[in-house]
C-alpha cells in the first residue's frame, strides 16, 4: 500500500489559569467566596485586607498608634475639661478616628486608681470601627457558641431527678436512648427486655418506668404511636373536660379516619353531630403530635445577600452587599521589595510569583463582582412588575434572555445566578427565582409559572375550609382569567408548594 499524508485542521480551547480562577470564583457562593479569600489571605503574604476608610491618609495609617497615644495623654492631662482646636492648617483637621477616640475617652469617668489585679486594657477601651465610629458593647461581646440539648439529654436529666432503683435506672437509659427525635420509641418493649439483660426483670416492670417516662416533659414522648401519644397528653386533661371522653374515643378507634379526614364517616360511627365533632376537632388540635419537636430546635439558616435593590427617585437601584467580601490590596511593602532583589534570587521570584496571583486574584474579583451587578440589573430590569406588584406580575424568563442581554454565554449566567440571592423590598430570594417557564394565555401573550403559583395559594387561601378546590376546580377558575393550565399542571405546582390535596385540607374548623 502507497503511503499517504493527510492534514486536518482543528480548534482547540485552552483555559489559562486566570480564566479558571474566575469562573471558580463566579459559582462560589458568600460563604463559600469569604473562605477561598481567607485561605488566599493565609497563603499569599503580598495580599492583605484594605481597612483604611477612604478618607484615611498614608500618614494616619502609619501613626496610628502614636495619635492614640496623644489622644489618651491629652485627655488625661485635661481632666475632663473641654478643648477647643482653634489652629488652622492640618492641625485643624482631626480625622474620623481621633475624634471617635476623644469622644469615647471623655465620657468615662477615670479614676485615679485602679484595682490592683486589673489593667488599663481591662477597665477602659475605646473600641474604633473601620468607619470610625465608637463600638457599642454589643460589638465587644464576643460570641461563645451555642449548645443545643438532644431530646436523649432532656430526658436523662429528668430521669436524674427522679427517684428510680438501680434496675429501673437501666431500664430507663434504654427506653431513652431507643427514643427518636420526633419524641417515639422506636422498638418495642420485648426488645427492651431482651437489651437489658437483666436476670429476673419482667415485661410488666419494663412497661411500668416506661409509663414514667411518657409523663416526662414533653408530655407523650416515648409513646409506641401517634395513638398512644396523644392519649397520654389527654389523660393530663381534667376529667370534667368537655368532650374529653368523646375525643380519647376517635383517637384510640378511629385514628385512621381521623387522618384522611373523613368527617362524614366519622359522624355516622360516633353518632356524633357536626357542632359536637367540631369541638372534638378543637380539642384534638390542641395536642401535639410530635413532642420531640418542642426539645429540638432546628438550626436558623441565615442568608448573606449578594446585592441589593431599592427605588430611589423613582427608579430600581440594584448595589453590592459590601459586607459579602473584604476589600484586598496589595501589600506595598513586600510590593517594594521587588525593585531591591534580584530577580534570580530565590526570595524574588517567591515575591514576585505572589505579587502576580494577587493582582490575578483581585482583578477576578472585581470581575466577579461586575459581571454579578451587571446580571442583577438586567433583572431588575425586566422583573419591575414583580418588585411593584408581587409574584402575580412576575414576567416569563429563561437564562438564554439574560445571556443575549449581556452578550454572555448561558452556562455562565447559571453560574451567576446560583447560590446568589438579592435583597429587594419583597424579600431575600435567590437569583434563580426569577426565571421560570411561561404558558399561553387567551389573548396570545404569556404567564410565567411563579405567577400561577402565586395565583393557586391565592385561591387556596381564599377558599372555604369546609369545601376545599379541587385541582380540576383551579384550572377552571384559572381558565376564566385567561391562564388554560391542565389539572396535572395545577397538582404540579400545588405540590412544588407544599400544599395538600383538596380532601386532606378539608376541615370543619
């Protein structure tokens, strides 16, 4: 076989490291952002925090502490007695820090002496923020962390306090150590038994510390079942309670008609009338299901905003949340040392290698940042509707609208508008939020999906709890404003809320 050459063109993309960096950098979230900073800060020495306001001048950085010195002098000299700067020129102009450090010094009252285990710094500080205003001592308190009891710990310390033998102490360690957190015992009493090992223990002393234990605050934990928990908690009740008997009765032989709220059947089996059942319903809801919950306390979720929106004269403002990130610069001093070394040198090229990722680092950064402020407001822009009017008037939207918008690839504004969220007057959402599907109207135009959702909570709360809308009834009411959305559609979007069917939101209360 003759040989032969063939030649092919291709393309290829190569993605340097500054282009990596700053698209590692566009999908980080807040908390995510502020701990690749803060390694970079621990990494890079050429890199430091900028804490100068920007009124601050180099002079009052570098003789910070020699003006305070003169501050803490002149007023201890003075004796409380005001001063007045008459002297033009620079003497005449105290920066924000040395007059936030006079005025804190001259509202406290120096004693002559102090105790003789105590120090200046412990008696008397003048804290100094950035911005140069005078610490609150909220500001000073610093945070110890916070504990959490389990509902095992809440019971055990009970179990402490009450006086049980030494084999019912065992047997109570297992019982709460079998106790779940929605507050349920999780095995049953034999298994206890068999766990303990304890010779000579009977079943009916297991149950009898277990019996003890249900009457542990909360009321009803331990229990073997909804049925029995809620039982125990009525059993606190007086017996001259109304409908007290009435109640223990629907719960302990028709529990399961008392879930799928089959009030109908419930009527012809207890031979009780709608107002009687109505009353049982109101004293039913007064118990709680799930005692564990009244321990354990889920952790608060907090959300840092990226950006922010407000309407000031007239039109939508969107700015960045300062407080996201720390402003970085560059350290001059080791900056410096780059003219004075050389660059063969070990420590020059160690300099100037850092001196390079951290401008790389800050100039994606400032990317970062821009490219999020200019995807915000071309939000803004196109949902004014909803920050005037509510999700009602939200605007159909898909990422490809904002990419054409701002010239930029669609994978990159998922990267933007994931994990960052958007303080507006309505609340924190999330950037995603504000995208979402469309359908048809009547009249040819369209409908976003959040505006549907919005629509349905609007009819679910509206409508009587004795008859609640069907799925089909929504999609028809929909349908006289103009909105054609299928019943599949509707129980869609009902479940994406939360929001149970029609027979299981029906109530006589």
């Amino acid at each position: 076989m003759r040989p032969s050459l063939q030649l092919r063109i291709g393309q290829q993309l190569t993605m340097t490291p500054q282009l990596q960096q700053a698209i590692k950098l566009l999908q980080l979230s807040t908390l995510e952002l502020q701990q690749e900073i803060q390694e970079v800060l621990e990494s890079n020495p050429l890199l430091e925090v900028n804490e100068n306001s920007p009124t601050d001048t180099k002079e009052n950085s570098e003789n910070n502490n020699d003006k305070l010195e003169e501050a803490f002098s002149a007023n201890a000299n003075a004796n409380n007695t005001e001063q007045t700067n008459s002297e033009g020129g620079e003497e005449a102009s105290a920066t924000i820090d040395e007059m936030s450090t006079t005025e804190a010094l001259a509202q406290n009252d120096i004693p002559e002496e102090l105790n003789i285990d105590t120090t200046w710094e412990e008696s008397y500080s003048a804290g100094v923020s950035n911005t140069g205003a005078v610490s609150s001592p909220s500001e000073d308190f610093t945070y110890q962390g916070e504990t959490s009891d389990s509902i095992q710990d809440h019971l055990l310390w009970q179990m402490e306090l009450t006086p049980f033998s030494e084999t019912d102490r065992t047997v109570a360690i297992a019982i709460i150590e079998a106790v779940d957190d929605a507050g349920y015992l999780t095995v049953s009493c034999e298994d206890i038994l068999d766990s303990v090992g304890i010779e000579g223990l009977e079943l009916d002393e297991v149950e009898v510390v277990l019996k003890r234990i249900n009457v542990f605050d909360p009321i009803g934990v331990a229990a073997c079942s909804i049925a029995d928990c809620l039982i125990i908690q009525l059993n606190q009740f007086d017996d001259n309670t109304p409908y007290l008997k009435e109640s223990k009765h629907i719960i302990s032989e028709h529990i399961d008609l008392l879930g799928n709220r089959d009030y109908r059947q419930l009527m012809r089996k207890t031979k009780l009338k709608e107002e009687q059942l109505r009353e049982v319903m109101r004293l039913i809801q007064t118990l709680n299901p799930r005692p564990g919950d009244a321990v354990i306390k889920g952790d608060d979720q907090y959300v840092i905003p990226d950006v922010s929106v407000d309407k000031k004269n007239g039109r939508w403002i969107v700015e960045l949340n300062p407080d996201t990130a720390p402003k970085l610069a560059i350290n001059q001093q080791y900056a410096a040392m780059t003219k004075t070394t050389k660059s063969s040198s070990d420590d020059g090229q160690f300099i100037r290698s850092n001196l390079q990722e951290a401008k790389w680092f800050i100039k994606s950064l400032e990317s970062r940042n821009d490219t999020l402020l200019k995807v915000s407001n071309c939000i803004v822009q196109r949902q004014q509707g909803f920050l005037e009017h509510g999700a009602e008037a939200m605007r159909p939207m898909v990422l490809n609208d904002i990419a054409e918008a701002v010239d930029m690839h669609e994978s990159t504004i998922s990267r933007v508008t994931t994990q960052k969220y958007m303080h507006t007057p309505r609340g924190i959402f999330e950037l995603k939020y504000f995208f979402s599907s469309h359908v048809s109207t009547e009249n040819g135009g369209e409908c976003s999906s959040t505006a549907i959702r919005s629509l349905i909570k609007k009819l679910i709360l509206a409508e009587t709890p004795a008859k609640p809308l069907s799925d089909s009834k929504m999609a028809d009411l929909l349908a006289e404003q103009g909105i054609n959305v299928a019943r599949r559609t509707i129980a869609k979007y009902r479940e994406s809320l939360s929001i149970p069917p029609s027979n299981q939101r029906k109530s006589l209360l």
